[in-house]
C-alpha cells in the first residue's frame, strides 16, 4: 500500500498540470469549507499552531487579531502593498522618488511570460520571486541554474493561488508575475541582517532581528523600540545576547513609522547591508495568525497595542 501510495504521490508530483489542479481545488475547497461552518477549520489549525482556542468574537491576543484582520479588514492598500512589484509605486509615493529608490532592492526583470525570462542577460546572481506570495523564491548563484526547471516553477507560481486556504485576503486580487532582483548577500555568504518593526498605528512597539545563514536555523534576537533588549525567543531559534544597535537605526526607524501610517497594523521588513538600509516587504499576516513566542504573555503583549479600527471592516 506504501509503494502505491509512493508511486502516486509521485506521479502527481510529475504531472506539472495535474498538480496545479488539486492545489487549487485544496485551497478553494478549504476556504469554502470555513466560509460555510464559521472558520471551524482555521480554528482547528490555529488550536493546533498555538494551543488555546480562537476568540474572533473578542480578539485579544497578536494572534488573534492577525486571524481577525484576515478575514475582516478590507483594506484596499493591503494588495497594493502585498504585491512584491506594486508595493514598489507606494514606497515612492511614501517616502518620494529619490528615498526609493536608495532602499529598493534593484529589479532587474518582471513579466507574467517565464519563457520571456532573458537569462542570458542576467547576473551571475539574482532571486526569482512570485508577486503574489511570501516566502517562495528561487535563489541562483554563481551563474547555476536549470533554466527548464525555472520556467516549470514559475508557470506553476502563476496558475495557483496563495493564501486562500489560510483566508490571506490581500493576496488574492494581486496580479500575479514573476519578478527577478538582485541579490542581498553579505562577503562570508550570509544573507544580510532583517529587521522587523511591529507596527501598530504608526508606531513601532518591538523589532526582531534576524541573523546569519537563513537555510540553516538563523538567530532571532528581540528589542523593543528603543532597542532595550527582551528575554523574548521563538521556539527552537539561537539567541545572542547581544547585538549592537545599528547606527542607521534612527533613519530604519522613521522608513518604518511613514510605511506604517495607513496600517492599524503592519510589520515593517528592512535589510542592512554593509551599513546601507533596504526594502524587504510590508507584512501584514504575520506567519499567518500562529506565531509562537517564549514566554506566550508577550504575544499577548503585542496584542494589546493594537486597537482594532472598523473603516475598513468587511460589513461597512
């Protein structure tokens, strides 16, 4: 029974059109399916992610109010700047032409046409990355890469859809293409250092630092806004006890409050590369409503600055 269930899997797997298929029909069938019986399966999982029960009736914690805006804030900046390429016409609008283009990562190519992909004209090394989505990429280095495979990848980023499944409302009105950037490393390899500003109307209440080699469990250190230190980890994540405070940190600190005014909520992604600071993303759905934190009162901390805004609710 475990060959042919192996054989199957696998076949799925091969079949570029046919796995396109079930993930699409998966994610509408379980949004469907939490539509209809109100969130019983986003309840489920998110019991299961962070071990108490869901309260969108009285959100109070982080969590729960990334659950809570997920389904209900209906921001329409919220696809505008959960889209990788378009995110890019707001900073400037934001911060002005000349401060954009200081902080955005260079874009060397977008097209919704993989074939179109110039490859030969690209450097050495670059990041693929889908406009609709977080977290997938494809990294080349040093010149490597199978262009075939790229293209196969890249045509199935475009005909499936992200965040439908977990109620990620943003990323669905997203016009979906493939864009390709240069990329961050730091001289031993590592990726550059990431700093995330919780925002919360506008006003930064703590920042995660992450570090090191991002493949191979990287450390997360935690400060609040004026980078005092907190005995705050995530499970299973290395902690430094010290990290000095950036002496950009100030200018990081002001890109992050003008991003985040139009957000009752938003977590502010920024890179530091050899002293230079640059656009991650904006995050709205951090690690979609589970994040774990030790000890779980801080996440219940975090929640307590954010003061739920109805302009945007669905029933207005």
């Amino acid at each position: 029974m475990n060959k042919i269930y192996k054989k199957m899997k696998d076949n799925i797997k091969n079949n570029h059109f046919l796995l396109i298929v079930l993930i699409t029909i998966r994610a509408y069938g379980i949004y469907f399916l939490n539509k209809l019986c109100n969130y019983k399966l986003e309840k489920i999982r998110f019991y299961k992610k962070v071990g108490y029960k869901l309260n969108l009736k009285n959100p109070r914690s982080f969590n729960e109010k990334i659950i809570w805006k997920k389904i209900n804030d209906k921001n329409p900046l919220l696809p505008v700047t959960s889209d990788k390429y378009e995110v890019r016409s707001y900073i400037k609008k934001v911060l002005g032409e000349e401060k954009a283009e200081e902080i955005l990562i260079p874009l060397l190519y977008i097209t919704d046409k993989p074939e179109n992909i110039p490859f030969e004209k690209l450097p050495s090394a670059f990041i693929i990355k889908p406009n609709h989505t977080s977290g997938t990429n494809i990294v080349v280095e040093n010149g490597h890469f199978n262009k075939k495979e790229i293209i196969k990848t890249c045509r199935r980023w475009l005909k499936t859809p992200y965040g439908l499944e977990k109620l990620e409302w943003a990323y669905q009105p997203i016009k979906r293409k493939i864009i390709i950037e240069k990329l961050l490393r730091e001289d031993d390899g590592n990726f550059p250092k990431q700093f995330n500003f919780y925002m919360f109307h506008g006003k930064c209440k703590s920042v995660h630092v992450i570090f090191g080699n991002k493949t191979n469990n990287p450390s997360i250190n935690f400060f609040d806004e004026k980078w005092n230190f907190l005995s705050v980890k995530k499970p299973n994540r290395l902690q430094v006890l010290k990290i000095e405070k950036p002496k950009n940190y100030e200018i990081m600190l002001e890109i992050a409050e003008k991003l985040a005014e139009a957000f009752d909520h938003v977590r502010v992604d920024l890179y530091q590369l050899n002293k230079k600071i640059y656009f991650g993303e904006l995050t709205h759905y951090t690690a979609s409503g589970t994040i774990k934190l030790d000890p779980s009162s801080y996440e219940i901390e975090l929640g307590k600055h954010w003061k739920i805004k109805p302009k945007y609710w669905k029933n207005n």
